[in-house]
C-alpha cells in the first residue's frame, strides 16, 4: 500500500459513505491542468485533500502566479 493510502485508510466518503481509493484526479488551477492520483469516492468521484497536501498545492499556486 502506498504512503497515500495509509494516510486515508478507514476514511469514507461523506456523500456516498463509500471507501475512499486512490484513483485519477485532475488538478487545475487557472489554465494550468495535471492528471494526479489522489484520494477519492470510487462512487461519486469527490476528492479528498489533506492539510500537508493542501499546503503543497497551495505552494504550487504560488508558482505558477509567479510566471
């Protein structure tokens, strides 16, 4: 199991009440847009991020403000 899952495992969704799974996501921000794997409902495809990620997206924005 990858350092992903381990992070969410035993979460659900809060919609579906489904097991969260590591699966495609699509991060965009502005015109800028990059297939990742992330957490997400195999159910109804709502994706999970946490606080460390939150701040390494947030990271990310900053960067790609700058250019």
């Amino acid at each position: 199991m990858t350092e992903m899952g381990k992070e969410w495992e035993g979460w659900y969704c809060f919609k579906c009440n489904e097991k969260i799974e590591e699966g495609g996501v699509l991060f965009s921000y502005l015109d800028f847009k990059r297939p990742i794997k992330g957490p997400r409902c195999p159910k109804c495809g709502a994706v999970f991020v946490s606080e460390e990620q939150g701040r390494k997206l947030r990271n990310i924005e900053e960067q790609i403000e700058d250019k």
